[in-house]
C-alpha cells in the first residue's frame, strides 16, 4: 500500500512537471519502447520461423519414411523387422520394383502398427511395446496402403517444452542474445533519447526563462538563435517582441517625460506671472493678459494635439469622409502659396492628367498637406524649392512633398514620426511646433487605410510621401 501511494506521487509530480520533463520523458519512452517492441518482434518471428522450419522438416522425413514402410509392408507382408531397416542405410525395392534408399536422421523415430505396437524405434526402447506417453513428444504421420492404416509413423519434436534438445538450446541461445541485444539497443535509445530530448527542449527551456524575465519587467533580455528552423524562428520572433516592447516601453517613458516638458513652461510662465501680478509687483497690463491668453491657447492646443493622436492611435478618430477631386484640395492652399511667394520660395504643383477622385476626410488632408508644406518652408532659406506632385497607380493616389533644404540625417529618419521629436532640439519652441505635426499626420493617413513614409539625406532635401486608396 505504501509503494503504490509512492507510485501515485511519482505519477502525480510527472504530470504536474513542465513541458520540458514531459517532452524528454515522452521521447525516451518512445525510444526504449520501440527498441524492446523491434527485440520482442525480431525474437517472436525467429522462434516462429525456426519453428515452421522444424515443421516442415518433420514433415519430409515422415513422407520419406512412409513410403519407405509402405515399400517394406509390400516386400514383406508384414512390419516384423522394420527396426533393422530404418536404423542403418539399406537399399530396398520401391513399390514398382525400383530401388529405395534412406539415411538413418538425428532425430528419434517411433513405428507403430495397426496395434498401436512397437514396431521401430531408433533410440530401442520401445521394441514391441506399447508406445504409451512418449507420443505426446513427438509428432505422428498416419502411413495408408490402399485406403488402410498400416503404422503411425513418429517423430520426436525437439521444441517441445522442458525436453533437452539442440533445437530448444538454439532456441535459448538465441533469445539470451536477442535478450541482450534488446538491452544494448534500449540502453542507446536511452542515451539518444536523453541527447535528442535535450537538443530539443533547451531553446524551450531558454525561451521560458526569457517569457519569465519578460514577465518580470526586464525587457532587456535576448534569445540566441540556435537548434533547428523552428526553433530560430521563434527565438528571432522572441526577440523582436522583445525589442517592440522595449522601444513601446521607452516611447512610453519619453512620452510622459515630453508632456511633463512641453505643459511645464506655459504653466511655469502663468504662474509667474499671476503670482506677480497677486503680489503686485507687475500691473495686469493688456500686453500681459494677451502674454497669458497665448499660454492657456498654446496648452488648449497642445492638449487638443494629444487627444487627436490618442483618438487615431486607438482607431477612434472620426472622419467625415466624402468624394472630392484633386483640384477641390489643391485650390485649398493658395494661401499657403501666397505666404511662400513672400517668402521668396518657388512652389509648384504637378499631377497626372485623367486622375480620378479619393475618398476622404478633406479637412484632416488638407492639414496634413498645410503641416508638410509648413515644415519644408521652416527649413528653407529664400530662394527654396518646393513641389507638390499628385500621382496614381489605379488602387491608390501618392502625394509627394519635395523640399531642396537641408535634409535630414538617418538617426533622425527613424524617429521622425514619434511624437514630441524635433530633429533640431535647440530649435525654439515657437518656431519649431510642439513636435506632433507629423504624428498627428500620419495618425490622419493611417484612419484613411493609407500610409506615410519619407525619404531624405544630409544636404540632400527631403521628400515626405503619404497614399490613399483611390475611388
């Protein structure tokens, strides 16, 4: 009772083990089992082969033998003298007169009469006697002359159980070997299986410990790729999820280390300013309550900012969406030409013949357009460039913003969308945005199904392109 209450808590600790036990438990099974099932098999077939063999042996003998005795019975009328013949090699007359001939054979033969009598036996011990409990040893063949009986022909069965006989030694010899090769062959499988078990469940045991370090805040932790596809695969997918949530993390941390920035000096500057004005060391002047106005309208506007992309990010913002040719959107930036012609900047505006309509929201396009031509124009010098080009491929309408200014370096490429970046840090505030223009733009694209990318390098201008799917 108590090794089976053992037995039950072995069990029951295997089963609430982890995955890497069960798989390593589960291939060694699977390969000790299937080198003794391969043993057994190979043993039952041998026996059962050899078996059949001594069967069919048998069965030769006995079909020699009885026409040997019929040959005999004919010649002589009678059995009495058959011991002599069968027990040295004789010639006798075959049935039609031809001659006979026999080897005496290894194993122990009995004849017996009609009488169930003695009447050969090669070990002679039997001689004309009854045959008795020896025939449960050996096998019998019935000998027929002309529709009658004449003799029980038998022969000594060497596999029978318990009997001493070359056959059954070779029997036991063979299966203490196929015994010992089941245990040499189990005993690889056992190594195999413990290397192929731990070949297979190391990259699970490490990408567990690194789903742990995960868990536990560490975004840090990386998988080495190693073992099979697969397990490459998943570690390289592993570590890209690693990576995301630790740049989402660090975007998180930026984010909220921006905000605190950016709502920090309108809100240093009101309080200044009211507590000097509640102290009465400065007079609430109209230059000084428009001072204040333009704080609380830049922190209106920055917090409007926030929620636009927070709408967009989570596929909440609204668009009043309708269908609008190229021109109607075009026509929308005259102002923004005029400011550039002050500003002694060349603008132009291209697009293919024959383009169709786009369904959108034409106040958010419109201001994404105002943002990227904006930004160009605060990063160009008199004598700037900037062009426009609209074109389609069927499925969707590519607007493209080209600007001759400075460029922007590849460190900055890669950040550029992130919300709060200003690629020039020193840039001042005011001239420079809060740093979510072009996060609000692509959030507005991304609502439409299109996309926004861009291109540029080192005093090599910049090109910002965004999609949208054409009607």
């Amino acid at each position: 009772m108590e090794w089976d209450i053992k037995l039950l808590k072995k069990i029951t600790r295997i089963y609430k083990s982890g995955i890497t036990t069960k798989i390593t438990l589960v291939i060694i099974l699977v390969a000790v089992v299937s080198a003794a099932f391969s043993g057994f098999l190979t043993l039952y077939i041998s026996k059962k082969q050899f078996g059949s063999y001594i069967d069919r042996e048998g069965l030769q003998i006995a079909e020699r033998y009885s026409i040997i005795i019929e040959s005999y019975y004919l010649l002589n009328g009678s059995l009495e003298g058959l011991n002599f013949i069968l027990n040295k090699p004789a010639y006798i007359t075959g049935q039609k007169g031809g001659p006979g001939f026999h080897q005496v054979v290894a194993r122990r033969i009995i004849v017996t009469d009609d009488k169930s009598m003695v009447v050969a036996d090669s070990a002679g011990v039997l001689l004309n006697e009854k045959i008795g409990s020896v025939q449960n040893d050996m096998f019998s063949f019935p000998v027929i002359l002309d529709d009658d009986q004449i003799a029980t022909f038998y022969i000594f069965n060497p596999l029978k159980k318990g009997i001493s006989s070359l056959e059954n030694t070779f029997i036991q010899n063979i299966s203490k070997q196929i015994s010992n090769s089941i245990l040499i062959v189990a005993a690889v499988a056992l190594l195999l299986g413990i290397f192929l078990a731990r070949r297979i469940t190391k990259p699970i045991s490490a990408l567990s410990s690194g789903i742990h370090e995960v868990a536990k805040g560490n975004l840090e932790v990386r998988l080495q790729p190693r073992g099979d596809k697969e397990f490459v695969l998943l570690a390289n997918s592993f570590n890209l999820m690693a990576e995301q949530l630790y740049e989402h993390e660090q975007s998180r941390n930026s984010l909220v280390a921006n905000i605190a920035h950016e709502l920090r000096t309108p809100l240093s500057i009101l309080r200044g300013q009211l507590e000097s004005v509640q102290s009465g060391n400065i007079k609430l002047t109209e230059e000084i309550s428009s001072s204040l106005v333009d704080e609380v309208i830049r922190l209106t506007r920055l917090v409007k900012d926030l929620e636009t992309v927070g709408l967009a990010e989570s596929g909440a913002l609204k668009l009043s969406l309708e269908t609008i040719g190229i021109k109607e959107i075009t026509d929308r930036l005259i102002p923004l030409r005029l400011a550039m012609e002050e500003n002694k900047i060349d603008f132009t505006i291209e697009w293919e013949k024959g383009m169709g309509h786009i369904k959108v929201d034409v106040n958010r396009i419109t201001q994404v357009l105002i943002n990227l031509l904006t930004n160009a124009i605060r990063h160009l010098d008199e004598n700037g460039k900037i062009r426009l080009k609209i074109s389609s491929d069927n499925q969707k309408v590519i607007f493209a913003v080209q600007d001759n200014g400075p460029g922007i370096a590849e460190d900055d490429l890669k950040r550029i969308f992130e919300r709060f970046y200003r690629v020039d840090e020193s840039r001042d505030r005011e001239l420079g945005g809060t740093g979510l223009g072009l996060a609000i733009a692509r959030s507005y694209i991304t609502a439409h199904g299109g996309e926004m990318w861009v291109e540029s390098g080192v005093e090599k201008g910049s090109t910002f392109y965004f999609s949208i799917p054409q009607v």
